[in-house]
C-alpha cells in the first residue's frame, strides 16, 4: 500500500480515508483520455471551461443545422459580395409594386437569388427575402463564430476553420474537471497532487497498478469482516480495536486479546466438567454468588406476605396450593362469564356458589337433550350438521334462530324433494371423482350457468394433455426448431428453383443435336451450322434474320430451344411450316386478336393463354389533331373493339383456371375498387401494415378553376407536372408513370413536362436512374398503358367543364363504349405503392342514370371511391377470432395494453391477430399468426411456409411477424407470452419510415381512410370420406382459391366462372345425358334430395365442390359405376354464374 501511495505521491496512512485517496487517484488515472493528452493547455484548464465548450458545440450544432436546411434550397459555396447581398435584401424589403419591374436593382435582388436558388423556382417575393435574410445570417453567424477569441483560446489545438473538435475538447476538459472535484472530495489538494499534469506514461503506470490496489483493499475489507464477526460478543475488545490509530496495531491488539481469552478458557475448566462449554460454567458461578442474596429477597418480600397471609413460610413457602389456586382463578376469568356469577366462584363462599350453580346447569342441559334429540330424528332422514342449520354462533340466539330454521323448513317442505335429488346428484358426481366441482359450485367459486363449460374445459384439456403424454410427436415439438426447418426450407426451395432451371439448360444442353447443314463457298448456299459458323466469324455479311431463321433455323432451334417473340415477328421472321414448337405460351392474351395470334398457334402442340378479359381489347385507336371541336369527339377517335383470343379460348377449351392472388400493390385502396366493381371482390389481396400515408394508397386531387376545350385541360395538365417536379425531388427512389385519358392531353403533358426538366437538376438524375432499370418515366394515354407499372401513377382525367360555364358535357371519349369500363380497370390497376388522381370532374359532375354506359359510371365511381375513400358496401377490417387459441391471444396482448384487431386483412387472406402501434395511428406494430386455418389449409408448403410469408414481407411485414404454436402455448403459456411481448417492446422502439405514418394531401384534398372489403364468401367443404375417390381426367385436382400463388394477378375467367363452395346452388347434368340436368343445395350437413339438399361431406358434393361452370367431373364410388357429370349453372348469394 506504502508503494502504491509512494506512486501517486498521496501522504500514507494506516487509514480507510488514505485508502479512499488511493482509490480516486487510480480511477482518474484509468479514465484518463490518453489520446488527448498531447493537446492540453493553459486554455481548456481554466475554470469554466466546459461550459463554455459547451455553449459553443450548441451554436455549433446549430449553425450546421441552418446550414444544411439552407443546402437543401440555395447554392452556399457561390461567393457572393456581402455589400452586394445586404443591398438585395434591402430591395426586396421595399415589397413588391408593379412599378418595380422598371427598376434594375430589383431585377438584381432577383437575379441573385437565382444564381443562389438550386431549383430556379418562380418563388413569392417574401420567401425569395427570407432565402436572402438566412443566408446572411448565416455567414455573420459563422464569422462570429470563429472570430470568438475566448473560444479560440479555449479549444487551441482543438480548433479548424472547417469543422473544429469540439468533441475531444469536451472529454479532456471533463476529465480535467473531475480531476479538481475528485481529489477535492477526497481530500487532496490539486495543486499537491497534480494528476492533470502527468504524462501518459505515469498515468497508464496508475492505471496498471489498479488491480494492486482493489485486493489490498478486498484483504483489509475482509480483515474488518472477521473482526465483526469473531467480537461480537466481546464489544470492548471490538471497541479498542476501533480506537487503534493503525492497521498494525489493530492486528496486535486482536492477537493479545486472543492470548487473553485462551488463558481464560484453562481457568474455566478447572471449575467445570467437560460437557458443560463456558457460558454454562460462567452462569453457574454468577448464580452461586447471588444465591444468598436472593435468599434474603425472598424472605423479606412483603407483598408476598400480604398475600399469603399465614400461608408465607418464607424460602420454605409450599408453591403447588399457590400454584392451583391462581391456575382456578385464571379460568373462571377466562370463561367469560356473566359478572355475578364469575364474583361468586371467586369467593371465600365458593362452594354454595357451585351448588346453585350445577342446578341452572342442569336445566340447560334437559333444554340441550331436546336440542340434541331434534338433531338425531333429522339426521335419520340424512346428513345433518346443526351449526350449518342454523347457520350461526352458538350464542344468546341460537334458541331463536333454531325454531325460526324450522318454522321456515316446514313451510318451504315442497322444496325438499329437489334439494334431496342435488344432494343425490352431489354424492354421485363426488363418487365418480367430481368433488372439486361440487365444492366449486356450493361455494360459489363457480355460478350454476358456467359449471357446464367449466367441466367442459376440463374435460378437453385433460384430453389434451393426455394426447401430449402419448403422442412421442408432440413430446419431441419445439417451437424454435420448426422455425428454424421453415426457414431452411424457404432457402432451400428457392436454392432448388435456381438448381431446376440449371438443370433444364443443362438438359437442354446435352440434347440439342443442331444439323450440320451444307458447307459451300457460297453463302448463301450455306446452311444450319455452318452458316451459323460463318456468321459468328463474319458478323458483317448481308445476311437478313429471316433469312438466317429460314436457313439455319433447325440449328438455331436446337442451340436456342426457347424463342420469345410477339406475333407480328412470329409472322415475319419464321417461314410457316418449317419450325415446330412443342409449346406456345400466350401472355397478354385479351389485347391480341385471333387474326394474329393463329400463326403463332399453328406452329405449337399445345398452347396456354394467359390474359384478364377485364382488361384493353383488342383495339384500332387512331387520333386525329387537326380536328378541333368538341363535338366531333366521337370521330376523332376511331376505335374499334375486337374479340381476342382469350374470349375465343375461353368459350372453346376447358378447363379455364383463375389467378386470384394480388400482391402487386402495397395498399389495399390501390385494387380496391377494382376488385369490388370488376372482379366481385374474388381477389385475394394481403393487407398492409400502414394505414393511409403520402406515399402509399389512392388520394384525390381536386383542380378548380379548369377548362377542358378542344381536347385539352392545361390546368390539368400543369397541376400533375407542378407534381412530377415535386415527385421527382422528394420521392427519387419511387418509379413514376403519367397517364392522361386522350392522346392529344398526353402530348401537352410530355411537352410542357419536357420544358419544365431542361432547368431542372433533379429530373436527369432521376430519369437515368429508372432508365437504368427499365422502369423509366412514361407519359401514355388510355390505350397505350396496358402492361406498365410503376411505384406511383399520377392521373389526369383530362375531362372538365366547358369554357364560360361549369356544365361538363357528357362525352367522354372510348370510356363511353361498349368496354370502355375495360380500359379504366387497366388504368386503376397500375401502381404498386400509391395513385394520385387529378381530376377537374367532381363526381356529381357526371350523371348516372338508366342511360350511362357501363365505363362512365365506373368513372364517377371510382372518382367518388378516391374522393371518400369508402365503397359503397365495406367490409370490416377484422372478423371474429379463428379460434380460442386466438381469443387466448389476444386476451393477453389486450391485458397488456395493446389494441388487437383478429382477422385483419381484406378480400380473401387475413393474418389471424394484428396489433396496434400504440404511437403511430393506422399503423400496425406487429402481426402474430397463431397456426390457426390459414395456416393449416395451405395447399403445398411452398404456399404455406415461404410464398405467403414473402409477400407479407414485400408489403412492409418484414421482421414483424411472430408465429405461436398452439403446442409450445399449451405447454408453457407463460414463457410464450414474456417472449411475445419482449418482441412487442423490441419493436415499439423502432421508428417507422415517415412517409408511410402520416399524410399530407394537396388543396386540401381529403386522404384516403384505411378501409378493408368483405371476404370472399364461402369455404371449403369437410374432408372427403377415405372411401371415396374423386378424379379429373382433364386436370389435377383444383386448389382453393385462396392458396394458388402465381407471380402476376391477371384474371382468366368472366364473371360467371364461380367456383363451387358450400351454400351455393349447383345445377349439373350426366355427360351421357346433358338435357336431364339436376339442381342441389350444397348443405353443411343436411341431405334432403327431394327438397333439394346435398351434405357436403357426401361423395357427390366432395366431386362438385371446386368445380366452374362447364367442368366435367368424375364421381367413383367403390363398387359402383363411375359417372360423369357436366356443370351447367352456378348460383351464390348476391351473385349468379351460368
């Protein structure tokens, strides 16, 4: 310790003070900044150093800050004269007059702020003076910043023009602080011992000997702990060892002590015999020395003589007749009895007292036997417990309350017999081992309503429970492991996605045999390889690619088996008959006519159509701008809808399957509508964790003041470029997509948008970006945008109100046709993350009645849709939970303080609880999935394990969605609700992206509300008995709907194309007769054929459960017939398929 002292230069002493010193000058050293010792000076350790620091890192941060809101809006490295910028200011003060325009100096003030201005915005005169003002201030700031002398002095080396160390300055002056503070509150002068001024090599010396240090400290600590507890009975040894001026001499103190004792304890044995210890030896003597003393006491006592009178013998007192006398007393004290009576047995007469006494007993008990006899005669009928009849004390009232028990029991005797037949029912239900529920009962722990259910519960989890003892499946499940096999799997499937597509190339590979062809000098003469050959070596030779196809297209077939082409090239570069494919794969099939899709068809053996027959026809769209009335809109667009070859196919071939899953949009509003006017809500759309937010949902952009002449709106038009700008400024990583309703509105946008970006930094950027990645900025019109998306559409609806009046004219081009309700679904459907309408046109401003067209009331609708933010029929958010487990759930999370919303989702696909963000309104924190029946009905583990849980994390469910299963819930409910609520808490702290929690619309534009649609009604029936077979000779058995995952929502069926569910109306015919046709009910569980009811879980309702209108289904039963039947007409509520 004296070494350790000698180091540090503190004055030693045997002490805890000394001991204390050591302690803060060894904590100072191990929190030395040693990097910033180099840079310590006279100005960081003065007095009120860090105050200072710290009032100037504050102007600092500050300064910076205003500095970086400014970069944002103004050039700041333009040099620019300080004279010259106060005298704009000075200008632009005066306001603003007409007369301004004739003075140079205030189109100087102007001109400089837009050599500053980043955008070259045409700005209000205040706000370009307010630029103007900041920036001034800003330079002056700084310039007294770093002109502040004190400060200077104060950082020294710390200081740089450019950005200073306020930071390091910070720590070394803290530090130096607590140097003054610490050694003061120890004791230690600063100036003695001065820490502040070692170098760093004496420090890190301090600092290594630290552990030194804490075991001296630990030794004396337990030194101190001994003494405490060996002299606890010994206070005036512990005493003098307090009072020893040292260490040392305390330890010489306790070894004297110790020799002291031991001489004692040989003493002590000479008195006593071995198996008494010391105590008992000591006390032994003290008593024999008091003994006689207390002789003396006793025989002199006169209250003791007062009290026994004659009875007193002194030492030689008899104490039993005492004793018993006093033991008689205390009793009838006890007793609690009437004061007469007690005063009478405590008197010199007891005895007649006793006599008198034992007579009233007497009578008492005579009244007790009738009492007693009463009891015996009841309890010969039964059990019977007098204190429970009379319900009371055995006190003054017992007499009374007994005869009144009885009065009331006769005149109640018409309730006996039930009471008699529970008391039978209580006895047999505790024999059959039910006791604990009949104490429930008559104790009132459980209400005669609830015993039910509470047997029930019992009942089941008993099952249960013996379930997860037998069952080696459910002993050995663990939560952790299946998560961890899923999330394997997910990687490993996709691993053997990459792996299959390898393999077919692969495969490919080693199959392809390409002819050789014929070899001549001649080019042209040349053929398959060899022509292939030479024009890999001679790229120039003139040799056209049909040309190429036609020579050498066997060989280009077997090197390239895969062509992609559209049917106009299919048609001009492929000689007809001379290449086969094996299959043909149609895509986009609604917007191809039969004329030039038959071409490609003849060259295949199969051929599958894919398209939505909801979307653009076919169309021959020719627009003519010399035209410029209004009122010969009809004839400047000449259209002309054809049938595609996706209506052919889909009235010739069967079977015709539909792809419901949607997930290209990250909002439920975007489809929203879509799916409720065009699709019947058949889409199964997933939810998003936000509610309504800038930058995801549909939103409303009302444009007053706009006039829609000669085909043009440029309000309209200059409204959704203003936006474009801002879009492009604000929202650089979102795609974008304009589209106008007719051609000649598209042309004014893209001209005056081109003319705004050439003085516009952000709009190259932004358009290299997205070029780069093929999601470009486009302009189009109505027919020109089927097949884009994009993460923002903006949309001009164009129409509005004629010059000189508000009236808007009822002619709205091809959304008035036949299909023109068509083109409007294709261009609803179009952005992934938000749509913004821009619109003249109030809804009321276009008139529906009996004769509108299909396309212009689904126009006002969807305007009113984006207007509100509400269908006309809405389901709710959520439904009711899926299972007590769920109810189990969300009981906890609710008790926890979280709002829960069970079955969240819209349209078809709904995660079983989702919470609430408890700060973010409509937003969600969390979803928990409780492997409940969304999970158990997915059709393949792909679906169920990985397809479904990407695109929940696509939409923004990314880590925050925490599955519980039902077996590690029933084990450990406890342990699964601390670990769901540390997930809860783990991501409350986190923020969410700005622009997904709060809205901001336009012109006071109303933001869309968070909404959800009704479910798609129905469900899949009850599993097929094992006896029964059912098959498809055309194609595999069907899917639910809600499990068929496809990468791209396109639907292929009309609105009659309803699969088969339980509640709907089924009429189908046998194939061998298909006018004898049948109509059934399917039922949950009732078969009445004659009324027309099918159960579902009979053979029959198993084939056509699933099944569309012109499906030929299979129904094989063992030992009878196989049968076949055709559908002929589906019927569901509030919708009719035929």
């Amino acid at each position: 310790m004296k070494a350790l002292a000698d180091l540090t230069s503190v004055p030693f002493a045997e002490s805890p003070r000394c001991l204390s010193q050591l302690a803060a000058v060894f904590d100072l050293a191990a929190k030395a900044p040693r990097d910033l010792l180099a840079y310590r000076h006279s100005g960081v350790q003065a007095p009120g150093t860090v105050a200072r620091l710290e009032a100037g890192a504050s102007e600092w941060a500050a300064l910076e800050a205003l500095k970086a809101r400014l970069e944002e809006q103004l050039y700041l490295d333009t040099p620019v004269a300080a004279a010259e910028l106060d005298g704009a200011i000075v200008t632009l003060r005066e306001g603003e007059r007409w007369y301004r325009v004739l003075q140079p100096r205030w189109h100087k003030a102007i001109a400089l702020h837009r050599q500053l201005d980043r955008h070259q915005r045409k700005l209000p005169i205040a706000q370009r003076l307010a630029d103007l003002e900041q920036r001034r201030d800003l330079g002056r700031s700084q310039e007294q910043w770093h002109h502040d002398e004190a400060l200077r002095h104060t950082l020294g080396p710390f200081y740089h023009s450019q950005k200073p160390d306020l930071s390091g300055a910070l720590r070394l002056a803290r530090w130096l602080d607590l140097c003054r503070d610490q050694l003061t509150d120890v004791g230690l002068d600063p100036a003695l011992i001065a820490i502040a001024q070692w170098d760093e090599l004496q420090l890190a010396r301090c600092a290594a000997e630290a552990p030194a240090l804490a075991c001296a400290r630990a030794a004396l600590c337990t030194l101190a702990g001994l003494f405490a507890g060996l002299l606890q009975a010994a206070p005036a040894i512990r005493m003098a060892l307090r009072r020893q001026p040292g260490w040392s001499e305390q330890v010489q103190l306790a070894e004297d002590s110790a020799r002291a004792l031991a001489a004692a304890l040989v003493q002590l044995a000479t008195w006593g015999t071995p198996d008494h210890n010391a105590g008992k030896i000591l006390q032994a003597v003290r008593a024999h020395l008091a003994l006689p003393a207390a002789v003396a006491a006793v025989t002199g006592n006169a209250e003791a003589q007062a009290l026994l009178g004659p009875h007193f013998k002194g030492e030689a007192t008899l104490m039993e007749p005492v004793r018993a006398a006093w033991t008689y007393g205390r009793r009838v004290r006890q007793a609690a009895l009437p004061p007469t009576v007690s005063q009478g047995l405590l008197a010199r007469a007891a005895g007649g007292v006793w006599h008198e006494l034992n007579r009233h007993l007497a009578a008492v008990q005579r009244g007790w036997d009738v009492v007693s006899a009463f009891a015996e005669t009841m309890r010969r009928y039964g059990h019977f417990d007098l204190p429970r009849w009379v319900n009371g004390p055995d006190d003054e009232a017992f007499p009374a309350r007994l005869v009144a028990k009885s009065q009331q029991a006769l005149a109640a005797r018409e309730t006996l017999l039930p009471w008699v037949q529970y008391r039978q029912a209580a006895h047999q239900a505790r024999e059959r081992g039910l006791t604990a529920f009949v104490d429930a009962l008559e104790q009132s722990a459980v209400s005669p309503d609830h015993l039910a259910a509470v047997y029930a519960y019992r009942f089941y989890a008993s099952i249960a429970q013996d379930i997860f003892v037998t069952q080696p499946t459910l002993q050995r499940f663990s939560g952790a492991t299946h998560d961890e096999v899923r999330r394997e799997y997910s990687t490993l499937d996709r691993a053997v996605l990459k792996l299959r597509g390898q393999d077919c190339a692969y495969r490919a590979c080693q199959a392809r045999t390409p002819p050789a062809g014929r070899r001549s000098a001649i080019v042209g003469e040349r053929t398959e390889l060899e022509l292939i050959h030479h024009m890999v070596a001679h790229p120039q030779a003139r040799v056209t690619l049909r040309q190429m196809l036609f020579a050498s297209g066997q060989a280009m077939q077997a090197l390239k088996p895969c062509f992609l082409m559209g049917p106009q090239a299919v048609a001009q570069f492929l000689v007809p008959g001379q290449l086969k494919f094996d299959l043909v794969i149609m895509d986009e099939a609604s917007q191809l006519k039969p004329e030039e899709a038959i071409g490609s068809i003849a060259r295949g053996q199969q051929l599958v159509v894919v398209g939505d027959p909801k979307q653009l026809p076919p169309t021959s769209f020719f627009d003519k701008l010399s035209i410029g009335s209004d009122e010969d809109e009809l004839q400047q667009a000449a259209i002309t809808d054809s049938e595609s070859i996706l209506d052919v196919c889909i009235g010739h071939f069967r079977p015709v399957r539909t792809l419901r899953w949607h997930y290209r949009s990250r909002h439920e509003s975007l489809i929203a509508y879509s799916n409720r006017q065009f699709y019947d809500s058949r889409l199964i759309v997933f939810p998003s964790p936000y509610g309504r937010s800038t930058e995801l949902g549909l939103h409303y952009q009302y444009v007053p003041d706009a006039i829609y002449e000669a085909q043009l709106n440029h309000v309209e038009a200059a409204r959704v470029v203003d936006a474009t700008l801002e879009h492009m400024q604000r929202r650089p990583n979102a795609s974008l997509g304009l589209v106008t309703l007719n051609l000649r509105q598209r042309d004014l946008v893209e001209d005056m948008l081109e003319a705004r970006c050439r003085n516009f930094p952000a709009a190259q950027s932004f358009r290299q970006k997205w070029e780069e990645e093929n999601l470009g900025l486009f302009v189009k019109n109505l027919e020109a945008v089927q097949g884009d998306e994009r993460d923002v559409i903006f949309i001009s609806t164009t129409f509005g109100p004629a010059p000189n009046t508000r009236v808007v004219r009822q002619n709205f081009g091809p959304i008035g046709r036949q299909t023109g309700w068509r083109r409007l679904n294709v261009l609803f459907t179009r952005a992934r993350q938000s749509t913004r309408v821009f619109s003249s046109l109030l809804p009321e401003n276009i008139i529906d009645d009996n004769s509108t067209p299909e396309g212009t009331r689904a126009l006002r609708g969807f305007l009113e849709y984006a207007r509100s933010g509400v269908l006309a029929v809405v389901g709710p958010i959520g439904q009711e939970p899926d299972s007590d487990f769920e109810v189990a759930v969300a009981d906890v999370l609710g008790h926890a303080g979280y709002e829960v919303v069970p079955q969240l989702g819209v349209a078809g696909f709904r995660l079983d609880i989702a919470v609430k963000h408890p700060r973010y309104p409509g937003a969600y924190l969390a979803a928990v999935e409780c492997d409940g029946a969304s999970y158990h009905t997915g059709v393949s583990v792909r679906d169920r394990d990985r397809i479904r849980q990407e695109i929940l994390e696509s939409l923004g469910w990314e880590n925050r969605i925490w599955r519980i299963w039902s077996t590690e819930w029933f084990r450990n409910p406890r342990g699964e609700t601390q670990k769901l609520l540390a997930f809860l808490a783990t991501l409350e702290d986190q923020p969410l992206p700005e622009g997904l929690v709060a809205s901001s619309e336009g012109d006071g534009a109303p933001a869309v509300p968070v909404f959800d649609l009704p479910p798609t009604p129905g469900a899949p029936g009850p599993a097929m008995p094992p006896a029964c077979t059912v098959t498809s000779p055309a194609t595999p058995p069907t899917r639910p709907a809600t499990q068929q995952l496809v990468p791209e929502v396109e639907l292929l069926v009309d609105d009659d194309d309803l699969e088969v569910e339980v509640g709907d109306t089924v009429t189908y015919a046998s194939a061998e007769n298909p006018e004898n046709e049948k109509a059934v009910c399917i039922t949950t569980c009732r078969t009445d054929l004659e009324q027309g009811f099918l159960a579902a879980n009979t053979p029959l309702a198993q084939v056509l459960l699933g099944a569309v209108v012109r499906d030929e289904v299979v129904l094989r039963v063992p030992d009878r017939p196989t049968r076949r039947f055709i559908i002929k007409k589906v019927v569901r509520a509030m919708a009719e398929a035929t």
